[in-house]
C-alpha cells in the first residue's frame, strides 16, 4: 500500500480537501485504486451534532456515519464508496484510549499521548489499509493546520507510521497559501517557509508543496524559491490556482504541473499518464450549457456556502447531464412567512425544500410547497422537504387545519408526521436517528419508477428521526398522493408524488449524497429537466 498526506499551512479553507480529492481524481485516472479518508483533530465524536454554522453540511455514508463534508468531495471526485473507518477526529480517538483504561486494557501502566494516542491514530491507518486490500493509494487528509495545537498528535502518528511503513511508501504533500501583496506586487513565499518549517520541527520533510495562488501559475523563479527554502526540487512546488468556474477544474488545474507524475514518482511507482477525456467533457458541459434554469432553494442555512454543499453539487451534475446551468435562488424560508410567495419564488422553474432540524422557517416552507403545488411549480422536497410536502397537502387538501409534525407541535391534533413508537422513549441526542443506506421499493407505472428507468428496488442514504404516520396513509391516497416508494421491513414511506402536477415528488432520505459528476441523481435529473420545461412554457 502507498500512502499520500495531506497537511495544510498558514490558513485554513485553502481547499486542501479539493486538491486531495482532485489528486485521487488524477491517479485514479492514471489507473490506480485509491480510496480516501479524513483526520480531523477537533474533540466531537463526529459532525452529527455540530450546527451547519460551525461545520457546514453533514455527509452521511452508506454505512450510517456522519461525517465532515470532505469526504462527500472525495466520493465525488473518487469511485470510493467510504465507512465510518474513513473519518477520524480526536474526540474518537480519546474515547478508544479512555475506554480501554477503564477495561483495564493498559495493565496499569501509565496512559500518555505519546505512545498510547499515538498509537491509536495509526492503528486506524492500519485498520484503514486492511480494509481496503485492493486499493494501491490511500489518501489520509488531516484537517486544520500546521502549529494548531490540536493537530500536533496526529503528525507526530504520521511521522511515526512514515518510519514503520518505510518512508518511499509514504507521500507528505503540504497545501499553503501564497500571499499576493498588492502594494508592493509580489508574491510572498514567507508564510510557507515558516509553515514548512513547523512541519520539518516535527520531523516531517513534505515531499511536494502545493501552493494556493490567485495568479494564474507560478514563475521559475518562485518554484526555485520556495523549493529551495521548504528543500524540495523546484518540480516538486505545484501551484493550485483560484479555478474560474468550477470546483472539478481543480484536478486539470493540479494535473497542469503535472502533480500525478510526481506524487508517483515520490511512491516510487509507475504509471501511464491519466486519461482525463471524461472528466474533461463533464467540466466542459458544466462550464458551457445552452440552457439555463433558476431554482429556488428554500431552507434555513441559506446564507451558508456549505450548509447544502452536496445539494448544490448535485445541481452541477443534473445540470452538466440536461445541458444545462442550474442558477440557485436562495431563499430563506423566514422571508417566505410574512412575505407573498408570488414577489419572493414567482419567477423561479423549480423549488427544491432540503432536509432540516427545528422549527424555525417551518411555515415558510410549507407556504413554498403550497405555491408550487397550486401553481403547478415543479416542487423537489428532500426529507423534512418530504414532511412539509405532506403537512401542507394534509392542511390544504385534507383541510386537517393544524396538521404538523409532532417536531414542530408535540400536541396537534394531526400528526402526519410523528415518531414510530419504538423510537419514543430513546431521549438522548441522536439516538433515534435513522441513518444511513435503507433499500425502498417502488411503486411500478409511478413518476418515481420512471425516473428510477424502472428500477425496483432502490438504496439510499438517510438522516432523520421522524416517519409519515401511517394512520393517514389512506387519507392522503384516497385524495390523490400517490405514494410511489416504501421501506417494506419497517412500513415506512419512502417517496411521496402528486400525478397530475407537471413535477411534484418528495423523498424522506437524501439523494444528494449520492450524486456523482457523470453519473447525476435521477430527482436531481428529472427536477431540472422539469424546470427546463416549465420555463419553455412559461
Ligand atoms: N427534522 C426532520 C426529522 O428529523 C427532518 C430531518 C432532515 O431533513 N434531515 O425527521
């Protein structure tokens, strides 16, 4: 196995996650099997439980983790399918080691950072590198960095794997940022001089430094610089530019000074150079469609780059497969409570209601909901957009007037949408979520089988507590809700459609998690090809 680290310097958001998946994107073009992971040193068990304020999104896995939203990058950019094994933060290391003092695991000895953290972090290596026996590249990000106190355990693990392993099996490639001072009209290597250096304090020599940079390359010159002062060849200094478009220029913006060839020729290995064709036709669809739509995204994190990372991304790769650009209105679903819908998402072709916690907005989305349902809007709702898709119909076609879920009114008369008994009496946080890949059964001769292309049986990730009550299953259907996909085992709805509604669908899990560049969601397909529609007839 070979094994590629990626530290960052100076600043954080860099886009160290980018430029490790666009790596993996590149060698796994080259030919190789690579699967990715990240450590992130801060002390949460895991993002589950972090406000999209600190965090952003929260990625969830096939396998029910949730994690930081890297890694959705990396199974973006990369044909890995990742588990819970692929996301380390601290706060699970010190749980590992604290559980076994108390089993008594240490035989009395004294349990310090350094052998027992330690040790712990690159067990987590080795458990990563059994697991995945076919891959020839493992790609190991570590969040934060370089002099973050927080980071400095699981560098020191680093550099004590790189000796165990054997240093030619190991890859240090260490992202920076390069300063351009607009007064005086240059580019400044400092930073990364000293962010190298607190790197080599620990023991670690980066074998290829990636330097972040708003020019559009970097000049002998400042390669012979930097090489010389972080000691790497010249080569081995590869700039990462600001991509003009697109986050999946990033790995043509790297394969430029030709990072591939010198990750392989650090692993001592040989390959043939990447075959990009693909991934090159996708961005060229995505940088120069011929249509357009706008679709409003109503939701509560609006103001938040990352709070819908993977949604957003999944509009890039509909939109590249339906020759389109796919312009998102944010809307936040607070303005949509006192204000008309009709001055606020009357010019949109499509709305998309995304997956949320609290109450807040609640009325706002289901004011969203109501608009596209009347006006024949193309409507798309992901998990509590599924809820709120429901509370509205019950509330208005239905004329259950207080319907809710017991999420937002513990008592209305109304629950549509509510716990399943056995979950009621699980309190502590985060318990009675359903998380994770769920198979659902759909309903034949349904909008959601067609858009499936007829399949099944479908697999998909879910992150929620609360279900459609059955007890108004027949209700809804008897009014015209077609309920096109069931989880059979556990007798829950899975997606929610309206026939006679040029677009009308709502799913309970998240199909954003499953979106690939070339190989788009089928809703995220169909909402922009129905929004394309809906703006030719317009
Ligand atoms: N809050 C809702 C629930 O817990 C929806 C969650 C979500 O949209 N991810 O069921």
């Amino acid at each position: 196995m070979k094994y590629i680290f990626v530290t960052g310097g100076v600043v954080s958001s860099l886009g160290k996650g980018l430029a490790a998946a666009s790596i993996g994107t590149l060698l796994e073009h080259c030919g190789l099997e690579v699967t990715m992971q990240k450590f992130d040193p801060y002390l949460n068990i895991d993002p589950g439980t972090m406000s999209p304020y600190q965090h952003g999104e929260v990625y969830v896995l096939d396998d029910g983790a949730e994690t930081d939203l890297d890694l959705g990058h990396y199974e973006r950019f990369v044909h890995c399918r990742l588990t819970r094994l692929n996301n380390l933060t601290s706060g699970k290391v010190f749980e590992h080691v604290l559980e076994k003092e108390r089993r008594g695991d240490y035989l009395g000895k004294t349990v310090q950072y350094i052998p027992h953290v330690t040790d712990e972090i690159k067990q987590r290596l080795y458990d990563v590198t059994e697991q995945n026996k076919d891959c020839d590249v493992i790609i190991t990000e570590i969040g934060g960095t370089v002099g973050d106190i927080e980071g400095y355990l699981f560098l020191e693990a680093l550099r004590q794997f790189a000796l165990e392993v054997g240093r030619s099996n190991c890859c240090f490639i260490h992202v920076t940022l390069l300063p351009y001072i607009k007064a005086a009209g240059e580019t400044k290597t400092k930073p990364t001089q000293q962010s190298v250096a607190k790197l080599r304090e620990i023991g670690i020599q980066p074998d290829i430094i990636v330097c972040r940079t708003e020019m559009d390359n970097l000049t002998d010159g400042e390669k012979k610089k930097i090489g010389m002062f972080c000691n790497v060849p010249p080569r081995n200094v590869v700039a990462f530019c600001d991509v003009k478009h697109s986050i999946y220029e990033c790995p043509i913006d790297l394969g430029r000074d030709r990072i591939d060839r010198i990750v392989t020729e650090v692993l001592g290995i040989t390959v043939p150079h990447p075959k990009m064709a693909d991934w090159q036709q996708f961005v060229g669809r995505v940088i120069h469609p011929n249509h357009s739509v706008r679709i409003a995204v109503v939701g509560k994190y609006i103001s938040l780059q990352d709070a819908y990372k993977s949604i957003y991304e999944s509009f890039t790769h509909a939109g590249a497969a339906n020759d389109c650009r796919v312009e998102v209105v944010r809307v936040d679903a607070e303005a949509l409570e006192q204000g008309n819908p009709e001055e606020i998402i009357g010019d949109v072709d499509g709305i998309l209601v995304p997956g949320g916690f609290g109450d807040r907005g609640i009325e706002g989305k289901i004011a969203a909901a109501r608009y596209a349902r009347e006006k024949g809007i193309p409507y798309f709702g992901i998990c509590l957009g599924m809820q709120i898709a429901c509370i509205e119909f019950a509330r208005n076609v239905l004329g259950l007037a207080d319907a809710n879920s017991t999420e937002f009114d513990k008592h209305t008369p109304h629950p549509i949408i509510c716990l399943q008994e056995e979950q009621k009496h699980i309190e502590t946080m985060g318990a009675t979520m359903r998380l994770g890949a769920y198979p659902a059964h759909i309903k034949p001769g349904t909008l959601c089988s067609s858009l499936y292309g007829g399949e099944e049986t479908i697999s998909e990730r879910h992150r929620h507590r609360y279900e459609f009550n059955a007890d108004y299953r027949e209700a809804v259907e008897a009014a015209g809700l077609v309920i096109s996909a069931v989880n059979d085992e556990h007798g829950l709805v899975e997606v929610v459609e309206l026939p006679g509604h040029p677009f009308y669908i709502a799913c309970q899990y998240h199909p954003e998690f499953q979106s690939r560049p070339t190989h788009p969601h089928p809703l995220f397909s169909g909402l922009v090809a129905a929004a394309l529609r809906h703006k030719k007839e317009d």
